[in-house]
DNA sequence: TTAGTGCCTCCAGTAACTGGAAGGTCAATA
DNA sequence: TATTGACCTTCCAGTTACTGGAGGCACTAA
C-alpha cells in the first residue's frame, strides 16, 4: 500500500512515517516508481511506534522497545526497566507542572484583570512582593 | 558586573543569558573590552525572565509579560490573559501526563519484569492484547 | 491531452537552549 | 617581562521530533 494509506491505518502523518524511515525504524519496499509499498508488518510497526510514542516514550525508546519486541530472546526485565525509568520522567514532570500549577493560579487568582495596570502577578514576576502559593 | 557575576545573580547560565540577548530580551552595556557590562536594572530583567521560564511562560510570552511590567499604561486584564491561557495549557498536559501515566502505571504493574521473555508492555504496544488501564 | 491528486527528495524552520572551537583580555605570579 | 589560568568574545553545530514548502515525477480519469 502507499503512504496515504498507511498514514490512515496508523494516524501517522505521512511526514511522520518519512521521518520514521529516515531515521531507520521501519525500512518499507519500494515500487518500480519509487513509491514506498508498505507491508502489514510495517503496519504494525508503525502502530506499535505510534503507541509508545503516544504513552511518552522518546523515539529512541520506541526503537529499543521495537528491537526487544522483535528479539525473543529479550526479557520482561529489560522492557520493564524502560517503562519504569520513563514512568519516573512522567511522575517528576507532573510533580513539576503541578507545582507550577499551583503558583500560577494561585496568582492569577489574586489579579483583578480589570483596566488597571496594578498586577500581582507581574509583581510576583518582579519579585516586588512575595507572592506565593502556600 | 561581568557575566559571571550576572549569571551567579540570576541563577542563569552565561549562556543563557547570551542567548537572551541575542533574541533581544536585555541589551546589557558593553565595555570598551568588549565585555557585556550588566546593570542592576539588566539583573532585574533577567530574573523577572527567570521566573517567568519558571512558571513555565515560553520566552515568547515572557517578551510580552516584560513589555506589559515596563509599560505603566497596560491592564491587568492584559496580563491576567496570558496567565490564564498558560494555566490552561498547563491543566491540559497535566490531564494529558496523568493518562499516560495511568496507562504506563498499569502496564508496568502488569509485567513480572524476570529473565522471561514474555511481557504485557509489548503486547499491549503491538496491541495484541487489549491491556488497557481502566 | 489535460487536470488533479499523490508521490518523491531536499532544505529549512520550530523551541530554547547547550557544547565546543578559536581566539582576545585581564590579574596575579615567577 | 613573560606566562599562566580564568574569563570573556563570536560563531557554528547539535539537540527532539517533527512540520512546511518548493520543485518535480507518476498515476488516473475525463
């Protein structure tokens, strides 16, 4: 099948599965025109990419998990450290979003947003006053 | 003050700071060395910009967020604004993240993580199953 | 034959820095 | 005075994961 097709069949943008090939993670066919004629098991890999990608992974995780995948002789162990090293990157960073969270609304809260220049939350910005979320 | 000093003061690396020049946030003095000569009011700046990046504003909005404080004549609404599509943003990656994580959480408590090969995390990843966190 | 769509490659741009090379400056020391 | 060594400069390239666009074939239908 074309790149169209594929595009559809795993909710990758064409571009995206170019980029895919160009950095090495699914190697397609081509036609006698040069078209890429993309096989089931390109399909999968490409679903199985765009799912890792869409639980967080980085592209290079997906291509570890993708070789694990396709090495029998890998263990739970190898794949479980990836998802739990990732999971950790997950847990900080909504640690670290929420505690921006916290801040900003915190201060946007304390804004009047009316016509009026005084703003706590570019005071805040300025350090002028110490307003911060308890 | 060198920018050393002005690194130290604003917890910025040098060559952040750099780099905020060359995109037009400061425009530190210059001695007749060359030397960037940093003012108490550039130190400001570059902290206000450091609390900003903190909160997660894009250096974009941390242009805009520095024109609004030097400007005496903008509303609180203005900056209240950006504050606001900022926060929502943050809420959406943050609900973005927690199903990611929710998912990731499942799939890890799923796998024995042993010398076997035999793991949930591909599976669901190649969608043979259907391993999804409820 | 022509139009329209789809495909190709290659180049550049995005966000916000960061690393490193090559080289000038300054203060203290031998 | 010469020389370290720390500090400063600019400029170029790389990072992540794509995305947009230009220029140009290929295919299909009318």
């Amino acid at each position: 099948m074309n790149i169209k097709e594929a595009s559809a069949r795993t909710n990758l943008p064409a571009k995206t599965i170019r980029y895919y090939e160009d950095i090495g993670l699914v190697q397609p066919d081509r036609n006698a025109n040069g078209y890429r004629a993309f096989e089931e098991s390109d399909i999968h890999k490409l679903a199985f990419i765009g799912r890792a990608r869409g639980l967080g992974f980085t592209v290079e995780e997906c291509r570890t998990l993708l070789h694990l995948y396709e090495d029998t002789t890998r263990t739970s162990a190898e794949v479980k450290s990836i998802a739990r090293d990732h999971l950790a990157r997950i847990d900080q960073r909504i640690a670290e979003m929420k505690e921006m969270r916290k801040t900003l609304a915190h201060l946007v809260s304390c804004c009047a947003g009316d016509d009026r220049p005084n703003c706590p939350i570019l005071d805040s910005l300025a350090a002028d006053q110490s307003v911060k979320s308890g």
